[in-house]
C-alpha cells in the first residue's frame, strides 16, 4: 500500500479497494511476476502481425479469392439459397447461416463515397508510404460499400464521387493483394 502511494500517484485509492486492507497489492504482483524472456524479434513476423491474410488454402478456405486476384478477378461470395451478396468473402451465409455459397465476380470500378488520408501509425509494410490515401468505395451495379486503399493520388486531389478502379499488384513474398486508383490512373510501381 505505502510503495503504491508513493509511486501510483491517484492509482492509490482504486488499488485500496481491488487489493482489501490484509494483503498489499504491490506485495501479490511482485511474487506472481513471471520471469523476463529476451526472446528475438522473429522474422518473418507472425502472421497475426501482417497486414496482409493468409492466402493459402491451408489456411483459409477464401483462398480461391486470391486465386481469382492473381489473374486480375476481382471476386466475392454470393449464397445461392437466398442469394446474399457478402463483402469481404465468406464461408457461411451472414443471413441464413448456410455455406452453399457460391465465387461471383465483381466490377472492378466504384465511386468514392467517403475518403481520409493517413499521417501515423500505418500497417506494417506501409510505414514507409505515409501519408497515403484510404476511402470507403460503392462498386458500380452492386449494393457493396468497400475499404480500400486508394493509390496514386493525393488526400487534396480526391473528391466525393469520383472513380476508381482497381488495382492488383504483388507482395515481395509472391503473394499478390489489391487496392483501388483514380480511374484512367497509370499504375507506377510502388
Ligand atoms: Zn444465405
């Protein structure tokens, strides 16, 4: 209790309540500290920590998404008993719980509906892009709304409304992902 007060500041009075008057708080953390690891930062990382989903079928079973994304098919699920239309892929129906779902393809262009630059705190892999632009897009014929990354443009020069398509490009590590670009954009290689 006292090397709380000294050290906790107004932490004092909430950990005088959690703790009871018989047993120091302080003391009980101390002796159930379990002991420092030094371990390695692993590389690569994780793949909880990538940014990036898993693409092989060992792993998931929208691995065909992928597949599809790799000869420039953009595509989705769509349930063949009631016909839901899901984003992203799925393996069960959201609405009537089935996984008779079906690959449907879908358009490759949309309309900007709501878009934010970001300045910090980036996902791995695209620290080094900051700041770049992010948008929620309505695909052309379909009730879909999508996040994305939006390529190629600035924060400045993108307007509610505008087009965009997508784009495919490919990870160092052979795996390939997609992002979207003002329309009639060219696609530099980032
Ligand atoms: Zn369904």
């Amino acid at each position: 209790m006292v090397a709380l007060s000294e050290s906790g500041g107004n932490a004092a009075p909430a950990s005088s309540t959690v703790g009871g008057p018989s047993k120091p708080r302080a003391e009980a953390l101390s002796a159930e500290k379990p002991p420092r690891r030094n371990d390695p930062v692993p590389d690569p990382l994780p793949y909880l920590l990538d940014f990036y989903p898993q693409e092989d079928p060992k792993y998931t079973r929208i691995a065909p998404f992928f597949d599809a994304l790799r000869k420039g098919s953009f595509t989705t699920t769509r349930c063949e008993e009631d016909g839901t239309l899901s984003w992203p892929p799925r393996v069960t129906c959201p609405v009537c719980r089935g996984d008779r779902l079906a690959w449907t393809e879908l358009p490759r262009r949309g309309r900007l509906y709501a878009f934010s630059a970001v300045l910090g705190g980036a996902p791995l892999g695209m620290e080094q892009d900051v700041p770049f632009v992010v948008g929620l897009i309505d695909l052309e014929g379909v009730p879909l709304r999508i996040f994305s990354r939006i390529a190629h443009t600035r924060y400045e020069d993108c307007h509610i409304g505008s087009e965009v398509e997508l784009e495919t490009f490919p990870l160092p590590d052979g795996r390939v992902f997609f992002r979207f670009r003002p329309a009639g954009a060219s696609s530099p290689k980032a």
